[in-house]
C-alpha cells in the first residue's frame, strides 16, 4: 500500500516538476474535498491484434457486478480513545513495521539532529533514528533508493553498499520482497493523464537485467501480484484498446484484461496483494461512479455503496472514513467486501479530532490505527475494535 516509502520518497525523489503538476484533475478534486472533511483535509491465449503486431489482445473479462453494497444501520462497535504518541508536532505519512511494533517515519526533528528515518514503538516511548538517510525504504527497511547528482541509487544501509539505477535519475519502487524494483519512463509532450503513455521498467534491486515490461496509456503501475511473477496496472494497452485493470505477466510481457473500466484512480493493493480497491468518477455511465473493490485475479468484483477514503485492514475487509459532510467529525466503518456487511467502528468525533490530509494507516495486523491530528500534527494511535 501506499504508504511511507511510496508517498514521501516519490516526492523527494522526483527531479521533474512537469510529472509533478500533471496531476489526475479528478484525483485531484476528490483528494481535496476528502482531505477538506477528512482533515481538515492461467493465461488466456493471445490473438494478434489487426491495427499492431506488437501488442497482445485477450477475451473479454466476465461482466462486472454492479449492484452497489447494502448498507446496514450502523451499529458503533464500542467507544474507543486514540492515546497521542509525539510531541511538538512531526510526523507526516507514519506507516509501519511488518511486525507492526513499530511506526516509522521521515523527519528533520531539530535544527541540529539529521534528517531520516526515525521510528517509534506503536504504544510510546522514545523516538530513535533509524538511518540518516531520506528516500524510498524496501518493506523490511533493509534498502533504500535514494537521488543523487540526477542519479538515482540503492543503498544497503548496513553496510553502505549502493548500486547505481540505470534509469536517468527516475523514481523507483520496491517490490514486497525488495528483489525487484520498478519504474516509469512518461511520454513527453502529452499533458493529459488518459492519454499520457508510460514505459513500465522492471529490474532487480541492484539494478541487472532492466527491461521494459509494458507501455500503458493513461493509467498507471499498481503493485506486483501472484508472488511477484506477474504486475497489476491501469489504462489501455493500445489507443483505441479497452481501458481496465491489466494483469501482465513478468517473463513475457502478455497482458490479461481483469476489468473494463475508464478512469481507474487511486488504486490500493491490499498487503497480501489478493485484493484491490480504487475509485471511479466522472464516468458518463453513473452506475460505475464511486469506490470499486475487485480481486486481483479477476474472478470477483463490485461497486460498493459507500464512498471516502479507504485503507485494507485484512484481505477483503476494507476499512472506509465515508464522504459525509452533514457529519461533525469523521467516522471509521468496516467492509466486508464479499458479503457487503458494514459495520460503523469508531467516532473520532467524540475526541474532537480530526484527520490531517488523510493521513492514516492500520497496522499489518489489523490492531491498531495510527493518524496526524490536524489540531495539533501529532501522531495518534488507536486500537482497532473487532466486530
């Protein structure tokens, strides 16, 4: 998911203010007005296309469901009280440690204590420097890939030896495992996100054996899937091809179509990579509008009947602070996205407080939630209850 490595280090690698500012105008509106209340804010076998001999064509996925989730009365599982975990305010895009014991997160605490990676325990204590270093962190924070002079690096910061990214100062990501890393070369000159076209590069962490595993248009990279043997992405494959999810295949490049669907936006993968929620909006056919969830091999899918900002808490359970401006202050419901049940689990407005910039995280496990507070930009932590 989304989270520290992804958010902070995109942004402080990124060396191109074009990529920057071509921000997905949708995306866009829905991140500002969530933020606003939120926070203050096996294969099928190809046929050959006729029009290209370069790009591979599969069936027609299944139809998707499009009947929306029934919401039931919202039932308050129990009254819980977030404790505040720092002080003085820090602390922008907390994640967490797999073992969900610790909540790390870039900083430049003081003016004479360096900037990187800090961590603190999720039920308090000191804040300790992990690493002097700011960038992209594998899962398991044994790597980090970092600029450099327009270069772009990844670095075992055990022992300091780094690699050089044949990739001309491009921002990278890590798979789960941090074997492999992955990034994007954009088409130049082509301002709009749906016919934007991007380059999908795949190589091992050290940088060997780079390649180019797929060009989409107007769409994007999603994550690794099927134990890292094949990647998920959104948009088209060919202009005048279906728009959906793609699953592609690692060894030969051959795409599978998941899901036809326009205007895939903020896709998240949930950690076991089983299941994947994203957002449509301003689709001329109304019935696809609003929050989607899917498996990542195409045999399930549904729009769901609440719509706000979404995390996954277990594999199909999605955890959802729903787009409910009459509301005081911001709500924590639970999905179950095969049996559509929902279940409100906790008020933050009862704390009077409020998420800043939708920043918030559930632990691996499930347990535990951590948030910044827009009245004071403090982390806060809270336990998680069970329906």
């Amino acid at each position: 998911m989304k989270t520290l490595g992804h958010l902070i280090g995109e942004t402080l690698m990124s060396n191109s203010p074009k990529i920057r500012s071509c921000l997905v105008i949708v995306a866009a509106i829905l991140t500002c007005v969530l933020a606003v209340y939120v926070g203050g804010v096996a294969y099928a076998s190809p046929t050959w296309s006729e029009d290209s001999k370069s790009i591979l064509f599969y069936p027609t996925p299944p139809t998707p469901t499009w009947t929306p989730v029934r919401t039931p009365t919202p039932t308050v599982i129990g009254v819980q009280t977030p404790f505040r975990l720092t002080e003085g305010g820090c602390c922008p895009y907390p994640s967490w440690s797999p073992d969900s014991r610790w909540i790390p997160f870039l900083d430049h605490p003081g003016r004479y204590e360096p900037a990187g990676l800090y961590a603190i325990a999720a039920n308090g204590g000191e804040v300790v420097l992990i690493v002097e270093r700011t960038g992209i962190f594998s899962r398991d924070w044994s790597r980090v890939a970092y600029l450099d002079s327009g270069r772009t690096f990844v670095e075992r910061w055990a022992d300091g030896k780094r690699w050089e990214i044949p990739n001309e100062g491009r921002s990278v990501r890590f798979s789960p495992s941090g074997q492999l890393i992955e990034w994007e070369v954009m088409s130049r000159g082509i301002e709009f996100p749906d016919l934007r076209q991007q380059a999908i590069w795949l190589a091992n962490y050290d940088g060997t054996d780079a390649r180019e595993i797929v060009t989409i248009m107007g769409g994007e990279f999603v994550g690794w899937i099927n134990g890292e043997q094949e990647i998920l992405v959104t948009g088209r494959l060919a202009p005048y091809g279906p728009s959906g999810v793609w699953k592609i295949s690692i060894e030969d490049g051959a795409g599978q179509l998941l899901l036809e669907v326009d205007r895939v936006r903020s896709p998240l993968l949930s950690l076991g990579t089983d299941w994947l929620a994203f957002t449509v909006a301003f689709d001329t056919r109304e019935e696809q509008n609003g929050l989607w969830v899917m498996r990542t091999d195409g045999s399930f899918s549904k729009k769901l009947g609440i719509f706000g900002a979404y995390r996954w808490r277990h594999e199909g359970v999605l955890l959802v602070i729903p787009l409910d401006l009459e509301l005081p202050g911001p709500t924590l419901w639970q999905v179950d996205v095969l049996s559509g049940n929902a279940w409100r689990l906790v008020d933050l407005s009862s704390a009077s407080l409020r998420i800043a910039s939708n920043d918030w995280q559930p632990s691996p496990d499930g347990e535990k939630m951590v948030f910044r507070s827009a009245e004071d930009q403090n982390l806060w932590v809270l336990e998680l209850p069970i329906p």
